[in-house]
C-alpha cells in the first residue's frame, strides 16, 4: 500500500465519529434533527445516558445500502432498532410489534415518509 493511499484512509477513519461510516457532520446534523425515536416518537436519551431501551442509535431505513445517501439514516430508539433488525419497513410494518404500539408509515416521523417517498419514486421510473 503506498503512503498516499495509507494516509487518506487514516485521515477518512479520524472524520468518522461513528463506526457506521458516517461523517461526523452528518451525524451531528441527524442527530439536531431527531430528538425523537422516528418510528414510536418516544424523548430520547443521549450520550453517555444511552444505554436504555430508550437510547439513541443509529438506524438505517435500507440495511442493502447503509452510505448510499445519508437520507438513509436516522435515530431511533434502541428498542424500535431491535425489533426491526434487518427487516425491510414494510414487513416490519406489519409485525406484532409495530400494530400494538400504532407505527406504520402514516405515524412516523418524516425522514422514514421521505425515504418511504424516494423508494416509491425510485419504483415508477
């Protein structure tokens, strides 16, 4: 590997805050953005007080294209992330989960409408 090569790789992993490869610009402005967990509304908890089913993580809406886009990305409640796992929205929609706590894609927040939009615009062309 040569030096140059070595070196921007080293300065890409110091812009990222995160182990998800998003920059650290990006995460600040999701995280100003989502106060709330995106998909059951519930007050968050934040670093260093995160550990709780309450807490923040990250959650990508498309798990086939984590840093296509940072439209892809967003907080949600460490429980809303486990349940949903890998499931693609629309599945997830629909399990026990999401119809005893009401989220479906006319409840959520609007990053997850936006993304849900752009996959629907995608399909028509």
């Amino acid at each position: 590997m040569n030096i140059d090569l070595s070196v921007r790789i080293v300065q890409n992993k110091l812009q990222m805050s995160n182990t998800y490869g998003i920059s650290k610009g990006d995460e600040q402005e999701i995280r100003a953005r989502d106060k709330t967990c995106v998909y059951c509304g519930v007050l968050m908890k934040q670093y260093p007080h995160a550990s709780g089913t309450t807490g923040a993580t990250i959650e990508y809406f498309d798990n086939n294209r984590h840093l296509e886009k940072k439209y892809n990305v967003a907080i949600c409640c460490r429980r809303c992330n486990s349940s949903k796992g890998t499931m693609k929205l629309s599945g997830w929609f629909k399990t026990s989960y999401c119809v005893e706590r009401k989220i479906n894609e006319d409840t959520v927040a609007k990053p997850v409408t936006e993304f849900i939009q752009s996959r629907v615009d995608r399909s028509r062309v």
